[in-house]
C-alpha cells in the first residue's frame, strides 16, 4: 500500500479537484480506517478513492502552464480572504470542479495564483484554513457548500501524514488551497449576512441537530469540527459557529 501511495500520489495531487475533491475526501478516510489495521474492505476502499481521483483528475484554472511565482506573496489565510471574485455574469452552475472552469480566462484570478506564499501541512495549519472556511460558511449569504468541503476535506488531510513523506504531505496542502481558492473565487458571494442571534448549541446538541436533519452534509461537518474542537489546536470559535449555521439550516428544511 505504502508504494502505491509513494508512486500514485505524486502523480494525482496537482489534480486534487477531482470529483469536487471527493477523491482526496474518500482517500483521506480510508487511510484512516487503515490507520486502524488493514482489511481487504478498507485496501478496496482506497482504490476507489485512488481511482475517483485519477478519473476525475482536473488541474486548477492558472496551472496549466507553469508561471513564476510573485515577489510578494500571501500567507494562506490572506490569500484566501484575497481571492479576486468572479463577477456574477461569467458564473456558472455546477458541481465544485465545475464551477472553476470560467476562472481560467479570469485575469484577476490567474495573476492571484501566483501570489500564494508557503503552505504546511501540519495539522495546526490545516485546523486553521478549516477554520477560515467555517467563518465563510457562517457569512456568506449563499452557504456555500465549497466553504463546507474547506472544513471537511481540509481536516482529512491529516490522515494523508501517516502514510507520506512531509514534504509530499504539504504539496498536497497547498493544491487543496489552490482548489479552494478557486471554489471560492467561483462561488461566493461579495457580501456577508449577519449570524443569526440564535443561542448557541453544545456539541451534544449540534451533534444530535445534525442527526436529526437527515442531512449527509451537516453530519460531515459536524463530525469534522468536532473532531478539531477535541483536538484544541486551533480554538477558534467559528468553527462551531459555521457547523451550527448549516445543521440548522438543514434542521429547519426537513422540520418545514
């Protein structure tokens, strides 16, 4: 298995956006379970995911043609929070990896490529982009589902450092930026809304919420901050805040 990945991965990260980046996700989690001892079950569900992502594999719109990068450059956060929008006449609908296309005649978008700085992979820094995302998912007024997989593709990547060398392992952490970027970039909205002045939930009761609203999404999430909460490396109070304005959301659409 160790091979597969050292001969495989090299080739599969530039196109990380492969299936909305569900081939990273699915990767991600059968390494966990891997993490756990082998099984013919779990080696076959890393092939699927292996192989969902060397099907669908889709470079960044900007990386196609390799480009020097900018003097100046960004840390990750303030490269995201940078990302130049597209405006709302060149948007189309789709799934993630298709939603970026447009970007790829986008001047603003391709010059912003090369402005990214240094990306780690370290768990803290990966706790800290997921964090980012949960602010987002809380502010946009669209709750955009791309700030939902910059939780819970993000946080997976952890499970990629068992199995790789470190710096494959940040390689891996920045084309998953570079994906988000670009998502964001296609999808968000200019503005942000105000969270509503709710009370806030327990993670029992964000837990229980997200299990009662049939929602595979809300239980991703939620499992996803929780899981970072439990860790405390990144004590960041939107991540909880971005988890509970999707699961009620999502509570409130199977309760109408």
């Amino acid at each position: 298995m160790e091979r597969t990945l050292r001969v495989a991965l090299p080739v599969l990260i530039p196109g990380a956006l492969a299936a909305s980046l569900h081939g990273v996700l699915r990767s991600a989690h059968a390494l966990r379970a891997l993490g756990r001892g082998v099984t013919r079950a779990r080696l076959t569900e890393l092939a699927h995911g292996l192989g969902s992502w060397a099907s669908g594999y889709l470079l960044t719109p900007g990386l196609e043609c390799p480009t020097a990068l900018a003097e100046e450059r960004m840390s990750v956060v303030e490269w995201l929070d940078a990302a130049p929008l597209l405006p709302d006449a060149e948007r189309i609908d789709g799934l993630l990896h298709e939603l970026v296309q447009p970007l790829g005649d986008h001047g603003p978008w391709l010059d912003h490529v090369r402005r990214l700085g240094p990306v780690t992979g370290s768990e803290r820094g990966l706790h800290q982009i997921a964090a980012w995302s949960a602010q987002r998912l809380a502010l946009d007024p669209q709750g955009s589902n791309a700030h939902l997989h910059g939780v819970t593709v993000t946080s997976s990547l952890v499970w990629f450092a068992r199995w790789i060398e470190p710096s494959l392992h940040d390689q891996l952490a920045r084309q998953l930026v570079l994906g988000l970027g670009a998502v964001h970039a296609a999808s968000a909205s200019a503005g942000s809304s105000q969270c509503p002045a709710q009370g806030r939930l327990t993670p029992d009761e964000l837990l229980a919420q997200a299990l009662q609203s049939g929602d595979d999404h809300a239980l991703k999430l939620t499992e996803a901050v929780l899981r970072i909460h439990a860790r405390g490396l990144v004590l960041d109070p939107w991540l909880m805040r971005g988890a509970e304005v999707w699961v009620r959301r999502a509570y409130a659409r199977r309760a109408a």
